[in-house]
C-alpha cells in the first residue's frame, strides 16, 4: 500500500511502498491530512508517466495518468476541477514535479534529479496518442491513487515554468485548462480583441549580427514570429547593425539561414538599422536643437565615475549646459570624421539623477573609426548607439509589440522616451508607439549561450568552428542533424514567463529531438560502431544478398550482403557473460537480425589476450524465422562488402549542469564531449540513400545505435581524399548519459 500524508507544516511527505518508507519533496500552500490507498511493488519511484486517449479532441477529465513505483503504475486521472472540498476546508496545494522517462530513473535521487516544473500543460498533453517519453508535472488537476474513492487536487496555473528547483506557484483563479503558458499572447490576444493599433499585429526579430544564433535565440524566434501567424499578421527580420566593430556579413547570412531553417520566413526584405541612419542622425540633430542632447568629451573612465551607482546618483558633465550652437557644430564634425574616436559623444539629456542608471544622460552617437561597417562600408565614421536605434527603428517598421528578453526591461523606460519626443516633433506616421514586452530568456543544463562565451570556445580551439555540432548553436544542431520541428517543440513546451531562474533540464531538448527523429525518420541501417570479426565455421556456400523493405515510402530495397565473414558490435559480445545478459557468448546464441541464429563456439584472442575474433556455427534453418524467446536479436555487417564509415559519437559539452556557475567555465569542459569511431561499417544501402539527399543531408536510425545524419560538408572533404563518409549521432535511442561523478 503506498500512503500520501499530508499536512500544513509537512515539506517532506513520507510514501509508504511494500514496507518502505521514501521522502517524496512536496510544497503545500494549504493542505488537509489526507491518506490514499493503491498497490505497489517497489519503494523507489522510479518514473512518473503520461498517457492519453486516441481522441484528439478528448476533455481531459477522465484522461488516464500513472505513477510507477518500481514496476507497477499506479492509476489515476486528471480533472479541470482546482480542489476538492476536504473535511472543512480545501486541499490546494503543489508539489515539486518529475520528468517522465522510460529508461531513467535507477534510483528516486537521480528522477528527482530531473524536476521540472510543467505548468498548464494538460491540454497538450491530452493531444498526445501514444505513451510518450515527456515532461510530467504532478501539478495539474486531480490524481486519484486506487480506486479513486479519494482525489489529490492540484492548482493549475497558467504559466509554465522549467526548473530543476523552481517552486510552483500557487494563485490560480480559472479552473479552465490551458494551453501552455504564454503571457506575451495573451497580451497580444488582448490588444486585438480592443482594437489597439486597428486590431494590426506586427512584430519583429532584432538580432545584432556579431555572432551565430544559438536556442535561446531560438526561443524569440518562434515567439516572435509564432504570434504574427497566429494573429494573423506580419514579423520583420531587422538586424540591428550599429557597431561595426564586432559585425561581419559572415553572421548576417547564418542569421538568415537559420531563420529560414526553423521554418520562418519574414515579411518582405531583410531590413536593416542602417536603413534608417539618415533619420536617425535628422532626429539626433533636432534633440540637440532642443536642448534634448548635447555632445561630451569626457573620457570613458570619467564617465564611469560621473555615472553614479544604484544606490547613489550621478553627477553632471561639465559639458552638459555647453551651448547648443557648440553642442550642433562638433556632432557636424563627427559626421565629417574629422573627429577621433573617443574624443566626443552624443548624450541624452534627462537627469543624472534618475533612479534608473540607463536614463542617466546616456549615449546616442560615438565615433567608431574602424572597421568599416558590412553594408555601409565607411561612408559614416559615427554609429547611433544601439538604445537609440532600436526603439526608434521599431517604431518606424510601425512594429505594435516589441519582444525582447529581461535583460532589456531598464531600457524599456528609455526607448519610451526616445520614442515619444521623436513623435512630438512629427517624425513618425504610426498613430501608436510600440510597446516593449519582456519575458525570460532560454536557460539550460550543460551549455552556455553567451556569444561572448561561446567565441571563446571557438577561439580557444574546445570545438572545431561555430558549427560544432556541441555547440548550442542553431548552425551546430542543423549540422548535429537536430530537426528544426523538436526545437519548435521545445519552444512550445517551455512557454514564455516572466521568471528569470528557471533551468530547462538538458534532457527535455533531448526528448523533442528524440520524438522528432522518430516521426521524421524514415531510413532505417545496420551499423556495426565498434567492429569484432566472426567467422561463421560451418558456412561454406558463396556470398548471398538479403533483402529487406526499408519502412519509408519511396525508398529504395536494404540489401544486406551475408557470407563466411561479418562484423558485430563489441558490446554485443561478453567472454565472460554478466547475469542478464543474453546476447553472444562462449556456447550462447544470438539473431542477427534479417538473417540467421549464430552460436559463439570458440573466441580468439592477440598476443595481449584482447579478443580479436570469434568463431561461430549458424542455423541454415533459422532465416526468416522467429527467434526463440531468450534469444537476442543483434545488429552486424558483411566484414568486406559493408560500406566503411567514420561516426562521431557526441556528449555534454560540459560536466556540470551550470558551467556559467563556475569561475572559469572552460575548467569543466567535457574532455569526452566527442568520439571518433573510425573503423565502423554499415550496409551498402547507405550509398543509395545519401544519392537521394541532394536538398538535405541523410538523416537514418542506425538500428540500436541511435539516430545519425551525414555531415555533408566532411563527407565531401573525405571523399575528395578517398575517405569514407561522416556521419554525426544526433542522439541516442534512449536516454542513456550520466555525469562523470556516476560512471
């Protein structure tokens, strides 16, 4: 009988299992004492599943869930309801949550280990048709353990929140299930429905070109252009390309590349800030005209001091009362670039002693003399600072909502005034001023999205190039074979809050690109990573060819070459065998799989007693048969006519779940993160299938192994040395990797 007790000042709840006792974490806001009956076979939990019904259109009441204990799901249901009324009063209440997963979990520690807050995810749950390997929250609505004569009730918020240690939050007022939380929408949702900008959504994607995109630009990406879609209206693509020095047109085509490859596509051309650095200098001459600016020429380390801090205000710059005739004349000569960089500036003028630090005088122009800039070239030696040229430039593209991340939110204040001083003077046609909206950025387990980090792993020579399919980048998944689809997906269930600390858990991206690659995949081959040479003693007839139907419409036979000598995988084969294992061993019988049952009678070892080969006998019988019940069934390759290939083998970039946490994040960069398998072999059939990859690059489950994509660009430099071809794994079959502290 496993037992839930529930108290008010219990944060620990003990479960009772077969007679054990295990400290399940839960956080109660008001709770009655409640027990629930239902059977279990084991104390440890091991996993905590989802399931659903085939109706897609389904109310979620009803809908069945489970909780496993070892090996027994124990039944129960959601409900829309919030709480049950329990005695005299009501149990709402939430707890901290599991990620389902059906092969993780070897003891209750590691599960919780994987905790994510999964808020408001009901209604996309109850889509799903099939037994998924997804996030499960226990927050949600009802859980009824045993017969259901009692219900645990569960608060369902709107919002969604990951974290591996982020508290639910309590407060919820509609008992109405929902998609998954998206505030950002429902303010767009709300705006529309009041015809605010004529009932027009526009919005935009802003990137600075000074990099590659990595998954958390992904994640505006998706918001940005996911609600012009849906509301029907338009999403620029602008580059915000105010600083040449850190820009090169290499970062504004990987930029649109990627872009298009996540599956969007912006409202006529790409545009850019320096489309409108005419305007903006116009604009910039009238605030000096109206004693709104002025150009200073104090040092940087003097600016900093007169800067103030947070909790102290600033001081004026002896430049600011200069004249304003003085102030137009020297913002001329920066024009003219007869002025050096650094020498002068262009501030605003509102107040040193704002509360906010960015309102303090801040900059509008600086010289920056080299290099020359990607588009412009040198034809302007002064560059609008980037708090000047973005909400301006939004305004002017006529943009109703302005997305940006938390980081921008004390910036907010200052575009707002920017923009309404440029409009009080006739400079826009828009009859409202865009508004900034901020939500949290992407923050996950084992990477780092700092570009300023991610080029010193570049730089630094820890990966290949920005495309490093270890990286976080959105080039480096393209190349690691990621589906854009799984991205999406994660971008759609991980909703968008206002919470600054939530931690996405690392094996979430890897279930939505494990999910995706099994809907999208249609090739299926035999490879043979890590090759041990059998000779099959007893068949002495000439080579023979097998072949097999490939699952995937339009795909050509598997032809799987079968003779004396093949290859199977060192894993698949224990000299001497561990309890369990039921694959090739001395006197054990094996499947290969399309063809027959093999006996392992003999092993051959070098002069280092490593084993080199195995000798075997086959059944001539057993082709096209069923193997017997403890007999497995084994991948392989003909030792000579199977197709050699070279196979990266990728892991965590870093050991730690927050590298960004330690003081030199490179210290714990995974030395193992890649492995190079040269010698593998795989079915000849991989030469038909990448023939039909001209448009993309062959994706194919590598039966047992995983799911792998040809690295087109090293497959063509290999081939032009006479090598073989390159194939990345994208991921495994299973989640199957544990920090080095575990192996």
């Amino acid at each position: 009988v496993a037992q839930l007790k529930l108290g008010r000042d219990h944060s620990m709840v003990p479960c009772r299992c077969g007679g054990g006792e295990q400290q399940v974490q839960l956080r109660p806001f008001h709770c009655e004492k409640l027990s629930c009956g239902a059977k279990a076979a084991d104390s440890r939990l091991r996993s905590v599943w989802i399931r659903s019904g085939t109706d897609r259109s389904a109310q979620m009441h009803g809908q069945p869930i489970g909780i496993k204990l070892g090996g027994c799901i124990l039944s129960a249901a959601f409900s829309s309801t919030l709480s049950r009324r329990l005695g005299s009063g009501f149990a709402t209440w939430s707890c901290t949550p599991v990620v389902a997963a059906r092969s993780w979990g070897t003891s209750q520690r590691q599960t919780a280990n994987h905790a994510m807050a999964s808020h408001g995810s009901a209604a996309n749950m109850a889509r799903e048709s099939r037994w998924t390997r997804s996030v499960v929250s226990t927050l949600g609505a009802a859980l009824c353990l045993g017969g259901g004569s009692r219900n645990l009730r569960f608060q369902l918020p709107r919002s969604r929140v990951l974290a591996s240690q982020a508290t639910p939050k309590s407060g919820a007022a509609d008992a109405e299930v929902t998609e998954v939380g998206n505030f950002v929408e429902s303010l767009v949702r709300a705006d529309v429905e009041a015809g605010k900008y004529g009932a027009r959504v526009r919005t935009r994607f802003p990137p600075e070109p000074n990099g590659y995109l990595h998954i958390g630009h992904a994640k505006s990406i998706c918001l940005n252009f996911g609600i012009a879609h849906k509301f029907g209206g338009s999403c620029n693509l602008r580059f915000d390309d105010t600083n040449p020095a850190s820009e090169k047109q290499e970062y504004i085509d990987s930029i649109q590349e990627d872009v298009r490859w996540l599956g969007f596509e912006w409202d006529g051309e790409a545009r850019y800030a320096s489309d409108y650095f005419d305007k903006l200098y116009s604009w910039a001459k009238v605030f000096i005209e109206r004693d709104w600016a002025y150009v200073d020429e104090l040092s940087a380390e003097e600016l900093s001091q007169y800067r103030g801090t947070l909790t102290s205000p600033g001081k004026d710059s002896p430049f600011r009362n200069r004249p304003v005739a003085e102030s137009l004349l020297i913002f001329e000569r920066m024009r003219a670039g007869e002025v050096k960089q650094g020498a002068a500036i262009l501030r605003a003028k509102i107040g040193m002693d704002n509360r906010n630090v960015i309102m303090r005088d801040p900059v509008m122009y600086r010289v920056i003399e080299h290099p020359p800039h990607p588009r412009t070239k040198s034809e302007w030696p002064v560059y609008p600072s980037y708090d000047w040229a973005h909400g301006l430039s939004d305004a002017i593209e006529e943009v109703t909502h302005s997305v940006c991340t938390l980081e921008f939110n004390a910036h907010n204040e200052l575009y707002d005034w920017f923009n309404e001083r440029v409009l009080s003077v006739g400079g826009f046609t828009c009859a409202a001023l865009p508004r900034q909206h901020e939500f949290a950025r992407l923050e996950m387990t084992y990477i780092v999205v700092s570009k300023r980090k991610l080029r010193r792993l570049v730089e630094g020579g820890f990966v290949d190039a920005w495309d490093d399919p270890r990286l976080p980048t959105l080039s480096g998944m393209r190349r690691r074979g990621y589906p854009p689809s799984a991205l999406r997906r994660l971008c759609e269930l991980i909703g968008v809050t206002k919470v600054p600390s939530a931690f996405i858990q690392y094996e979430l991206l890897e279930a939505c690109v494990r999910d995706s690659c099994k809907e999208e995949t249609q090739a299926k081959l035999l490879c043979v990573l890590r090759p041990l040479r059998v000779v099959i003693t007893n068949y002495d007839a000439a080579d023979q060819v097998l072949e097999v139907a490939q699952e995937g419409e339009g795909l050509p036979a598997r032809r799987l070459p079968f003779g004396r000598e093949i290859v199977i995988d060192r894993e698949d084969f224990m000299e001497v065998p561990e309890q369990g294992f039921k694959r090739l061993a001395p006197g054990m019988t094996a499947k290969l799989r399309f063809a027959y049952t093999i006996t392992c009678d003999e092993v051959i070892h070098d002069d280092h007693g490593e084993v080199i080969e195995l000798r075997c006998s086959y059944d001539l019988a057993s082709l096209g048969q069923r193997p017997p019940k403890q007999v497995a069934v084994i991948h392989w390759a003909h030792a000579t006519s199977s197709v050699p290939v070279r196979v990266r083998l990728y892991e965590r970039l870093f050991t730690t779940p927050r590298p960004e946490e330690e003081d030199d994040f490179l210290t714990v960069v995974n030395p193992e993160s890649v492995e190079v398998l040269e010698d593998a072999r795989c079915e000849p059939s991989v030469v038909d299938l990448v023939g039909l990859g001209a448009e993309a690059p062959l994706r194919a489950q590598f039966e047992r192994c995983g799911y792998f994509v040809l690295d087109k660009p090293d497959s063509d430099k290999s081939a032009q040395a006479g090598g073989p071809l390159v194939f990345n794994r994208t991921v495994t079959l299973n989640e199957s990797w544990k920090p080095q502290s575990r192996r």
